[in-house]
C-alpha cells in the first residue's frame, strides 16, 4: 500500500466519537482520508478533525468504499449488522460494542497487553473490550506477564458515562436536586426527590451507589459481570482463570475504579509489582502512601493511561496482592484502545500488502 | 438488682449521640435514670429523650456516680481516659470508639454474633466494632455459622458521615459547587473547584471516590483496612482467617455498602445462603434480581438491620458466595450496636446480682 490507509469512523457523532476525533488530530499521520459516519439523524453535521471541518455521512454501503479500516463506536445493532458488510467491502472492522467480543474467531485486543492477537482476524473482525475491562487489563496483563496470575477478585466504581450521555444528564440532574439540601440522612428521601428521573439506572445515583451495572444474566450475575470475567479470560488467554466481579456505579461522571484482588502462582513483593507496574506501557504507577499519592478518578479524568495505587501485599498470602486503578472509560475505554487497534492496523497494512 | 440499672450516655451531643437518644426513646423501659454526659463545652444543653428535657452534665467522675452501664460516643482519647475510671466505680464501660476493641482482656461483640462474649470482661469495659465491621458482621457471621467462612475479600463504599460531621459539611458544600456544573469530565477540573475544602478527605469527594479511609499504617494499609481484618477475625473467633480490604469512600451522606467475596469450608448455594440470611437476627435479605430489588444506601439509611443483596455463587468454585451488604453507619454502626450491648448487660445485672 503507497497511499496512507483510509479511516472510516462510525458512530463519529457520539460522546466517544468526540474523544475519537480529539485522538485522530493527536495522530494526524496515520491516515490518509478521514471519513466521518453516523446515523441518518445526525448526517450533515460538520465536525472539526485534524483542523479542518468535516461533514458527516449517513452510513451506507456506498460510504465504505474504498475503507481500509472502519472503527464502530456505535451500538452493538448497528456494529452487528455493518462490521460484517465493511469486512465483506475489504476493509477491517474494528468494534468497540459488546456484538463480537465473546466470538471465538474474532481477536479481543488490549495493545499493551495482546498486540500479536490482532492478526489472526479470520472474520476481518476485530473487537476492543468493554471500559472496565480496558481499565483493568494494562495493570493486570502486566502482572500476569511478571507473575503468572490465579485469581482475581474485582469490585468496580463505575462512573456515569460508562452508561451514556444520558446517564450522565441523569447524574446532574440529580445532583442539582440534592445540592444545597439535607437529604442522605433520613430513609428514602433521595429516591423521593430524585423522582423518576433516574435515566438509565435502576435507583438515584446522586449521593448512593448502584450495585448493579447492565443486564441480568443468569444465576443473579449481571452482563458486566459476567463480560468482565469471560473478556479477561480471553485476553489473557487464560480460559480457566478465576474472576469474580461485582459492579457498581457510583455518582463520578467519568473514569471506572476498579478494587483488585489478585493472587499469583509465584510470591510477589510490593517493590517488584512497582517495577513492573512503573516499567509497563499504557500504565503510570502512582503510589506513595506517605505522600498521599493514590489515583482518584477526579484526577485521572481526561488522560490515557490505567493509574495505579494502593499496591498491598496481603497479610495472609505472600502471592497475593491488593490494587486500586482508575481509568478513563471514554478514553482508553472506548476511543483510544480502539484507535490503537485501528492504528496497529494500519501499520500491519502499510507493511504487509 | 430490684431497681432499674442506671444508665450514662457519654457523648450525647454528637452525631451518634443524637441517635442514641431517639433508641432510647423506644426503648423507654430498660433504663432507669439516663444521665447526659459531654466535654464541658457542650454541658448545660438540654436534650429530649423519653419525652423529657435533660440537661447535659460535663464528664467527671461524681457524673459517674451511681451509674451501672456508661457507653462512651467519644473520641477515643476520651474512651481512654474515662472509660477505666468508669469501670473503677463500678460501672460497665461500653466504648464504640477504636480505643479497646483490640485488647486481648477487652470482649469486642456484636450481640447477632458473638452474644456470650459480652460476659467475659475482665477490666469492665465491653468494645463496639467499627461501623464498617459492623455492616458486615450480621450478615458474614450468619453466612460463617451456617458455611463456615475460611476467607474474606471486601471492598467498601464508605459514607462521608463515618468520617465524622465536618466531613459530612464539607461533602454538602463540595456538591454545592459542582451541582449545576460541566465539571468532572476534564482533568482536575473538580479539585480546582473545590480547593482546600476537602474536610478530613485526601482528595475530593464530589463526583468523586477516594480509595483511602483511616490513616496510614504497616506496608501500605490503611488503619480502616487492618480495623476491619483484625475485628472481623476476633468477633468470629477465627484468629487465622484470611481478610482482605480495600476501603474506599464515596459520596454518600450516611450508610456504608460493602462488596464482599465470601470462600466457605462447604459448598454453598445461593437458595441456602437466602434461607440463612433471611432468618439471621439484625439482616434483612432484598435480593430479587428479576425485580431489580438489592439495596443501596440511599434505600437503608435510617434503619437498623444490615441489608444484602446481589447473592451469587462463584461460577468457579461452588464453596464461594459475593454479595452487596448495607449498613447504616450511625445506627447499627455506632449508637444501635453498643445499646445492644448495653441492654445485654442490663439484662445481665438485671438477673444476675
């Protein structure tokens, strides 16, 4: 390939569609035509990327001609029914839904953690993990490389937007309800203030939490849940590990927490995980308890990488260790993992064909 | 004893105080006289409790005079001084702060749990757990009776009031700022607008979740994260015990939630653990998944039992249950636990001598 490949980007309209684009104007070399696509509703609305205005297409056929890569940021109906005609059309589908992940011939790629995964693509699929798990893995993979993982035992902080543009108007619209009052204190006066304005979530989220992200599955476990484990399984072509998840949401606009338990086949030091932890790609260790340094989301918000802190060892178990990472869950959960796909993408085709 | 024992409520003007006295409003009939104690600076206020005004005295020793139980809502400087002055005239000390809870001479007892230990109190003086243990300890010591536990990984969902009342002010005035705003989406925009009003927080707590609660101790624990193992592990009278926690607070006025991951001697089953809690004293079971029914902190605040939800059974090992606990930190974490206590030992005196 002489010409530089050409980017198709669906669902450009969205809210990880605008982290994507900030993303693309970072990247400005990699691709040569930017096409931008969204739904009919929202073709025709101009979008800056790489400096200059871009008008945005309705998808269709037509408007995959001549793509080499087409990244879906849309839902999972629209990734299921266009990833495969983009394929079919010769270029390579990447997809940020929940439509391909579990599929056994379609690669889940975290770049950090299984880059070589991206070139067996036998369905011209490749599909980005969901937010929580993307800011999961570059500190698990990592450990798991250094240590060999058993176990993990995961409590998640999930904010928001993880749930969408209108999860998080739902979260305002709340929080101004309960600002500058006296409610939290007393039985049920949140929810009866709150109303029926709890947006997607199935109580207020305004000054609770939610133990319960997604859909019910089977035996009480909920679709994240359950997504977590099997993604982090095939990620880390582990298909027997141990993962048990319980996913809440909490009232934080953007960036998913996650607690970590995890236990090792070998003995781990908290000064060893540090090495490997400050020394890993798409990682920044930010752990020092004496000075009060452990990442929040408040603080993470906006940046690329997984954050690190509150590294323990257990007490009870010379193999196990207890984490805190936060990530942003627009950015490497949604845009940026899947730009780093496309990108590794269009190198592989620059090289290649 | 033929008269009714005498009662001293030390620390009547706080938070927990506050609460203490609408218990003993409804349990009018235990008690005999209800002596009011606090620091000279909040002595002469008058507080209403069984329908009547009381004065408050200032804490001394003739305050203690004639007094059969005292229970100390103080800070644990207070709890250390008087408490064994108390026991010296012959009352029995019952401390909810962290100051005795563990000594070896000292009973440490949640009265669904471990009942008899509240007999066995060589220096006078009876502890109340934490509130973070106190959310957990009904529903894991019922689960241990009937499952026997052999380890313990908990996350937790700290409220602001836990960390006292300035907390809870100073959580209210961080909302106040960021309510009807665009902040949290972009890199540090909330800790700018909160600055220094952090109250007893390392970071923000608006829009925010910080993995940090207590102070700091041994290899990166924090004081709230060994609390938890070490009282956990003596309530249960089970000294090896493997407990890990990660405590985390988040931006909720009052109720702590915990996410726990339970590994039993016996299998276990999601049907039998229900039947368990759901006859347990001091648990109410809310777990219907196709409802949408588990419990969250703005549901439970302002009742006394510890609320679960979120049952499940590990899909990879059939001895391991996690479930969503919730606790009220000011009723059955703080005042309600330790008038148990002290209505046990009224009980006692009562019959005894």
């Amino acid at each position: 390939m002489t010409r530089k490949p050409a980017l198709a980007v669906v669902g450009a309209t969205g809210a990880a569609g605008a982290v994507m684009l900030q993303i693309l104007s970072q990247h400005a070399d990699v691709w040569g035509e930017i096409r931008l696509l969204s739904s009919p509703r929202s073709a025709g609305r101009k979008l800056a990327v790489r400096g200059e205005e871009c008008e945005v297409s309705a998808l269709a056929e037509e408007a995959l001609d001549g793509i080499d890569v087409a990244v879906f940021l849309a839902p999972r109906e629209v990734a299921e029914r266009w990833a495969p005609i983009a394929a079919a059309k010769g270029a390579v589908a990447v997809d940020t839904s929940a439509a391909f992940r579990l599929e056994a011939d379609v690669p889940l790629v975290v770049p950090e953690v299984n880059p070589h995964s991206v070139r067996v693509r036998p369905r011209g699929i490749v599909a980005s993990p969901h937010d929580t798990t993307l800011a999961l893995l570059p500190a698990v993979g990592a450990l798991h490389a250094a240590f060999g993982l058993r176990e993990l035992v995961v409590s998640t902080y999930q904010a928001a937007s993880g749930a969408g543009r209108d999860a998080v108007s739902a979260l305002r619209a709340q929080l101004s309800l309960v600002a500058g009052t006296e409610l939290g204190a007393g039985p049920g006066d949140v929810r009866r203030a709150v109303g029926d304005d709890l947006g997607p979530f199935p109580a207020p989220l305004a000054l609770n939490v939610v133990p319960f992200a997604g859909a019910l599955q089977e035996d009480g476990w909920s679709s994240e849940e359950l997504g977590l484990r099997a993604e982090t399984r095939k990620i880390l072509d582990l298909p027997g590990l141990p993962v048990t998840a319980t996913c809440v949401r909490v009232p934080v606009v953007t960036t998913h927490s996650l607690a970590v338990h995890a236990r090792f086949e070998n003995e781990v030091t908290v000064e060893r995980a540090h090495e490997v932890l400050a020394t890993s790609p798409g990682v920044v260790l930010y752990d020092s308890p004496e000075a009060g340094d452990f990442p929040t989301p408040a603080d993470v918000v906006g940046t690329d990488p997984t954050w690190v802190g509150r590294v323990r060892r257990s007490p009870d178990d010379p193999a196990a260790l207890s984490l805190f990472v936060c990530g942003d869950n627009l950015r490497k959960g949604a845009a940026l993992n899947s730009a780093q796909i496309a990108e590794a993408v269009a190198a592989e085709l620059g090289s290649g064909r």
